[in-house]
C-alpha cells in the first residue's frame, strides 16, 4: 500500500477563475494520487520518479469561486491525508471570488520571508535559533479558526540550507559516507537533498499551514551554497572541486521537483516540455538531470523566474542568482534576457494593476554604508585600482557578502530606471513594492524619486535563525549618519560617484525571527510586521509594525 511521504502542499491557485488548484505529493512509490475535495471538486495524477523518488502535482478543478472547502489525500485509493488522529484543523483550498460570481472582488494578504533553517546547525556557532516564526503562525491560525490567514505565501529564498546542516542531519550523513571526504557535512547528492526537505516540511505545524496556504518560493545561495555564483572567481574555483558538479546538479534538480514545479500554473505546466517528458517516462531522472546540467553550463537556457496576476496585484519573482553575468567587465545580476523579462512583464498591462510586487531575495535597497561598500567592491574587482586591489576585492566580496543588487551597479540603475518609469504617470499603480529577505533582519526603506506610485523596499528576515551581535551592530552601523559618513569615503576611493538615487529608512531595523504580512485591498496597502517570541515553553506572534503604506480609501 503506498504511503504518503511528504506534503500535500497547496501550491498554484487560479485567481482567473476561481475554480482550480495544485496539490503537490510525494509517495513512498509508484501509485495514483487523488485529491478529493468536499464540495465535489476534485482531480488525480499518476506520480512520477525522479532517483526513486515519487512524485505527484495533483491539478484540482471544478472548486467553487470565493469559497473554502475541505480537501483529502488518496493514494491508489487509500485515504492518506489528513493523518489519523490529526490535531489540526482539515486542510481546506480558498478560491478568490472572481467577477460575476456575484460575491464581493477579493483582497489580498500576502505574507513572506526568507531564511528558514529547520534546527539550528550542529557547529553550534550561532547559538539558539529561538521561536520559529512561521511555525508560530501556523500554531495561531490552527488554534484560532477566526484569525486572519494569508492568500499566499511567499518564500524568498533559503528554504532549505545544504551548507548548515542540523545535529540529527549530520548524523544520518554520517551514516552513509565518511564526512572527512569532501563536502564533508555538508549536502552531496539527490537523495541528501531530500532529507533537507523532509526535515524541514515534516514539521507537523508547517506540513499543516503549507497543506492549506498557497505558498510560492524562489532560491537563494544556501539553496545550493553560500555565496552561490558570487563571482567568475569564486564559480571557477568550485568547478575545479571534485564533488561540486554533483551538489549544483542535485541542488537544481531537488529545486525544480519540491519548489519550481508548484510555481508554475497548469497551463504553464502543460506547456513545459521537460515536464511533461518525466511524466511519461518510466524513471525520469537522467532527463531532469541532463537539464539542471544544461542549465548549470548556460543559465540563459533555463527561467526561475515567474509571474502571476492576483486580481490587480502582480507579482513578478526574480531569479537573483542563477541568471547572473559574472565576467567582471559586465556584471549583472539578471542576464540580458532576464532583464528584457522582467522589463516585458513590468510593463505589460501597464494600468491595468494596482499594486506591483517585486520577489526579490536580495534586497535592492541596503543600508547606505553597505550599498556604498559594495559599489565601490566592484570596482576594485572591476580592476579600477589596479591588479593588488582587485585581489583585495575578492577576497572582500566573498568574506563580507558583498553581492546585492549594489555590487552589479548596472543592474542596481536599471532596475532603479523601471521602477521609476512603472510607477510614474497617470497609468502607474498605488503602490511598487520589492519584497526581499537574506540579510538577517527587516526594515522599510522608500526611494527619494519622482514617481507617481509609493515605493517601498520591504525585508524580512529570517523567518527562523539566529544573528549575530556583530551583524546586529553592522546593520545598524550601516543605517547611521556615521555610516553614511563612511560610505562616501568607500565611494572616494573606488571613484564611483554617488548612487543614481538616494533613499531613506523609514521602518526598523528590526532584529528576530519574523514575517512580513502585505494587505492589498482596491489602491490601499497595509503593512504589518510580527516576530515570534517566546514566553516560556510557548511561543507567539507580537506585532511590532502596523502601518498603511497609502492613505486608507
């Protein structure tokens, strides 16, 4: 009898229709995988097997526009989901009410995050991790039937960590190969790759919450590694690494299989063609790793990156890593395509949305000391000061993260360039947000531009690690007047000029584990910020944001 292994995650919604969904299953082996829904909705999907592992993305149709219904699990028949004896609520799929269906047009809630390790690592070097906050947020709307809950989720980036693996991760590596070989404790293949997830999705409150909130996840570097393609440098070095071609491989195909594959909608989803090959094929692992190899050599052969339209909010997630130029003589975070992509999707439609969200995991405003650092990092790696300097700059670029949207100055102007042009005119929407996490805390920072919108940088992180006192003090270091002070000597030195815009910190920093919750209703937006913080053995959500970000309608 085949069993559940992991999920179900509730991943595409469609906010055109109302009346259809993905489910997204693994089994323990080959089998049928059904969902069948209380109001009669329903669908099924034979699995498919990529390294002897069972995979199913279940499409559901026939749901009701802007209701809640309940769902269940079969697997070749057999009931597998919920669990028994489940002390959680039913998992239920939530369809936005859509127009004609005589129901009022839908809001929506979007909260999101980056940084989520399961347990904390087995070096211990950072201490306590303390309250998970999207474990919080699961106990709280399990335990209060009325509490608001998200539309979506969004998961900006390190979802699982391949390079900070916990005590109990350690020890089951242990027990399959030798740790003083290389990559030592560290992820190696596929099917480690997999512990990853399941440590971190079987938690029984976030197996719950990810079974009955759409969530929607891009990588970031501890996806793969850190500082993943940080440089031309630091790529040709791990190149030349006997076991890296293994990891980058496994790491892209585990990527598309537990978090890619849930991205995409249904008509997306029949159109890939990758997809629709390991589907049919009897074991389709040699053709998704023949394209995580073809999308490691040539990045431009392969998109991440996604859009989808939630009433008249747009959300455009960006692949900040994958898609990079690392040639020092034209770096760029988004290659030419990526770039035209997301400018193309920007701009389509302009007019017809009223709020544009921009899913980026690396900030795109960063405190002003570390913005300048970074600008001027990347022209001693440019060689603008000469050869010593460059390698001084590469060895800083890699100690330091010096790798935002700051550290490719070209791209840092051009999306700074489409911001403005979307957001100005009476065509521009309410409100231009980018969404980021990765730098282990959370501000809002608003440009100084001349546009029409309200544009914010909204970060939050981590949604469950630890921060050092010395990344507390930097970050604050780097928000300061001092710090301002300091970077205009980075940019003497570098002889790069002052950035095309200047901008302010208007919320924070703010320091613990967190979420970030949008409320997006007609042209109005409020922001809300909760940290999970415990009071003895129980944690909770404390509220430390609650502003609007426009005037209220």
């Amino acid at each position: 009898m085949a069993g559940l292994r992991l999920g179900p995650l509730l991943r595409h919604v469609d906010w055109d229709t109302g009346g259809a969904a993905t489910i997204w299953v693994e089994a323990d082996r080959p089998c049928t995988a059904e969902v069948r829904c209380a109001d009669g909705a329903g669908g099924s999907e034979r699995t498919f097997q990529i390294a002897g592992h069972h995979y199913a993305l279940v499409p559901v149709t026939g749901l009701t526009p802007g209701s809640s219904t309940e769902y269940e699990v079969l697997l070749d028949g057999v009931r597998v989901w919920p669990l028994p004896d489940s002390g959680f609520p039913p998992s239920t799929i939530t369809t936005p009410a859509v127009a004609g269906s005589g129901r009022p047009g839908p809001g929506l809630r979007v909260t999101f995050g980056s940084c989520r390790q399961a347990a904390p690592p087995a070096t211990g070097r950072r201490g306590p991790h303390g309250a998970d906050a999207l474990d919080t947020l699961a106990a709280r709307l399990a335990a209060d039937p009325e509490a608001l809950r998200p539309d979506l989720l969004l998961l900006l980036g390190d979802q699982v960590y391949a390079d900070a693996l916990s005590r109990e991760t350690r020890q089951w590596l242990a027990a399959r190969r030798d740790l003083r070989e290389a990559p030592g404790a560290q992820v190696a293949d596929y099917e480690e790759y997999t512990r990853l997830y399941y440590e971190s999705w079987l938690d029984p409150e976030i197996r719950w919450l990810l079974s009955t909130v759409p969530s929607l996840h891009i990588f970031d570097d501890h996806d793969v590694i850190d500082d993943w393609n940080t440089s031309a440098a630091w790529l040709a070095e791990m190149r030349a690494t006997p076991w890296w071609q293994e990891r980058v491989l496994s790491g892209l195909m585990s990527y598309w299989v537990y978090q890619h594959l849930g991205n995409l909608s249904p008509a997306e989803l029949a159109a890939d063609g990758l997809y629709g090959a390991v589907r049919q094929a009897p074991d389709g692992t040699d053709l998704l790793r023949a394209f995580a190899s073809a999308a490691d050599a040539d990045p431009g052969t392969v998109r991440w990156s996604y859009r989808r339209d939630f009433g008249r909010t747009r959300l455009l997630m960006v692949d900040t890593r994958a898609a990079r130029v690392l040639a020092e003589d034209g770096r760029a975070m988004l290659d030419p395509a990526e770039q035209q992509w997301l400018r193309d999707n920007a701009l389509a439609g302009h007019g017809g949305y009223d709020h544009l969200l921009i899913g980026s995991s690396l900030p795109w405003l960063m405190p002003p000391l570390i913005h300048d650092a970074e600008t001027w990092n990347a022209a001693l790696c440019r060689g603008d000061r000469g050869p010593r300097w460059a390698r001084i700059g590469e060895n800083l670029r890699r100690r330091s993260d010096l790798e935002h949207w700051a550290a490719f100055p070209a791209s840092f102007a051009a999306l700074t360039d489409l911001i403005e042009e979307v957001g100005t005119g009476p065509r521009a929407p309410a409100t231009v947000c980018v969404l980021s996490g990765d730098v282990h805390h959370a501000y809002v920072a608003e440009p100084r531009i001349p546009s029409t919108a309200r544009v914010f940088q909204l970060t939050c992180s981590p949604v469950h690690n630890s921060i050092h006192t010395a990344v507390k003090l930097g970050f604050r270091l780097g928000w300061s007047r001092t710090g301002r002070w300091l970077g205009r000597g980075f940019t003497r030195h570098g002889r790069t000029g002052r950035p095309p815009l200047s901008w302010r910190r208007t919320g924070g920093p703010w320091f613990g584990n967190q979420l970030m919750t949008l409320a997006l209703a007609g042209r109005s937006a409020h922001l809300q910020l909760d940290q999970a913080r415990k009071k003895g053995k129980k944690a909770r959500l404390v509220t430390v944001l609650d502003r609007n970000l426009t005037p209220p309608e």
